[in-house]
C-alpha cells in the first residue's frame, strides 16, 4: 500500500487519523559512504483523534532509551506479544546499535511514534531472509503503550510500514496475530492483510494457556519501474516486474 500523503479522512480506509503536515521526507534517496543506497526513511504528522499531533518517524540511535522503555511497557501490558518483559537481554548500548542498523538499512525500517518528545509506540518491518527465493518477504509487527490505544496511532504506524516495505520493493508483508486479538486483527484486515492459515499452538501464555495465532499476509503493488526488491539483495540487478 502506498497510500501517499493523506489529507482529511482516506477514502481508502475510513482512516480518521489526519495529515497535518505533508510527508516531511518520503522516500528520501541517500548515500551511506561511496554506496549508493535507498535507505527506508518515513517521516509524517499525524493528528490523534484527541486532537494531539503525533510523529511517525524512523527510530535513530538517540531514541534508544524510549524505544527500549516503550518495549518493556508494552510486553508487561498484554498477552498478544511474542515475549514477556523479564525476558528482554539486550541493553541499552546493544538497542542503540540495533537502531542504527535499522536507520541506516534499504530492507529493514523500525519506526516509532512520538507524542510531546515521548515514544509511544513502535512498529517495524525486517526482511525475512535474503535468499533469493523468499527475499520477496517481510515480517511486520507493532506494539502500543496502552495509554495511547484507541487514538490512531496503530494505524498510522501500519499505513507507514506498509509504505516503507513497498517502498524497500518487498512483495509481500506478513504477520502472526494472536486470534483473540480483535482490535489488531480487524486492524490488519481492514488495511488489507487477509488470513493464509492458523497456528492453534502459537503461543504458550502463562495466564491464558495455548493461544491460536492466525497467519496473515498483504500482497504489496510494486512502484512502477522499482526494482522489486531491495537493491542490497540484487547487488544492483535490475529485476523489476
Ligand atoms: C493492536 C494495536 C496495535 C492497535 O493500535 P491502536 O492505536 O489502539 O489502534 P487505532 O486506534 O489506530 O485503531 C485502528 C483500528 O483498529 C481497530 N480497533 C481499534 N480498537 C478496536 C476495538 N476496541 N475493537 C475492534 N477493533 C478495534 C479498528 O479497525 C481501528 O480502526 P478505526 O479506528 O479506523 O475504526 C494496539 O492496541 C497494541 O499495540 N496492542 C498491544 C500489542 C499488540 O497486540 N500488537 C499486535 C501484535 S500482532
């Protein structure tokens, strides 16, 4: 989905987040060294539905501190993610590397939004493996402090990812959402994603025993005359569709 900038309420998806600022920079073309990259950069103004402006933007190392607070929160505050606070190993150093990583990649992209300097939530897309036949592929997932549910922000960070990866040149983005998670499923539906296949056996919760996880996926248009995959991929093969 490439949605472009959006004023007023998109026609496409009911969306009543709205744009109070054009894409400051999208996609932004640059140069790591003498390498020549397209680096996923996504950087927008959105207005909650309380009124109050919120970022969107890539995460860069100086965001570590707030994305490493924003991951343990979210990871205490439900049952629908992948692992449980306690379980968190890396440290702030290793988050501040893993986020300049992510800036400064042409396949990967770890976004966050920011409300009054704060960071929110997040949300990413990685790339699933390099190998020629699935480098068509990403993974998608995002996580919201609950304070800030309801207001927008889940799907602002959707619409961006979604963006991003097509703009990375993936062909298809998944994700693995817990059955009984409403708000998120009918999220990603609504953005299109639509189930391939269940797991009854995903997770394992502590408070909630076997939890099914659905599998779902979103076929993404190519740009026209994009390379259909990331440029790191082909070595600078040309292989548009
Ligand atoms: C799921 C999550 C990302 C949604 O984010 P959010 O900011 O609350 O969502 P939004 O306010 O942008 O709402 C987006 C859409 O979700 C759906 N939604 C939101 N609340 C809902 C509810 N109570 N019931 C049903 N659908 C709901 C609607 O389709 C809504 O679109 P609309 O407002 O245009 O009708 C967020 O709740 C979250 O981070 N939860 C915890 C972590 C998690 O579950 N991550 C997903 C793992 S796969």
């Amino acid at each position: 989905m490439n949605p472009g900038p959006l004023v007023g309420h998109s026609v496409n998806t009911g969306i009543v987040v709205r744009n109070i600022a054009e894409k400051v920079f999208w996609p932004v073309r640059e140069y790591i060294g003498k390498k020549k990259s397209e680096i996923v950069r996504y950087s927008k103004t959105v207005l909650l539905k309380d009124g109050r402006a919120c970022i969107i933007r890539n995460g860069t190392e100086r965001d570590a501190q707030g994305v490493w607070d924003n991951f343990v929160l979210t990871h205490g505050e439900t049952e629908f993610l992948t692992t449980y606070p306690e379980e968190v190993t890396f440290t702030l150093e290793q988050e501040e590397a893993y986020l300049k990583k992510k800036e400064e990649s042409n396949r990967d992209a770890e976004l966050l939004a920011e409300v009054s300097g704060k960071v929110v939530g997040t949300a990413g897309i990685c790339g699933i493996n390099a190998s020629e036949k699935t480098r068509h592929r990403a993974s998608f997932g995002i996580s919201i402090a609950k304070a800030w549910w309801g207001l927008g922000i889940g799907r602002a960070l959707t619409e961006a990812c979604i963006e991003c990866a097509r703009e990375a040149g993936y062909l298809q983005l998944e994700l693995e959402v817990v059955a009984d998670n409403r708000k998120a499923t009918e999220l990603y539906k609504s953005v299109g994603f639509i189930e391939y296949g269940r797991n009854p056996k995903g997770f394992r919760s502590r408070n909630s025993g076997w939890q099914e996880n659905v599998l779902m996926r979103l076929e993404l248009q190519p740009e026209e005359g994009k390379n259909v995959c990331p440029e790191l991929y082909f070595k600078g093969e040309k292989n548009s569709v």
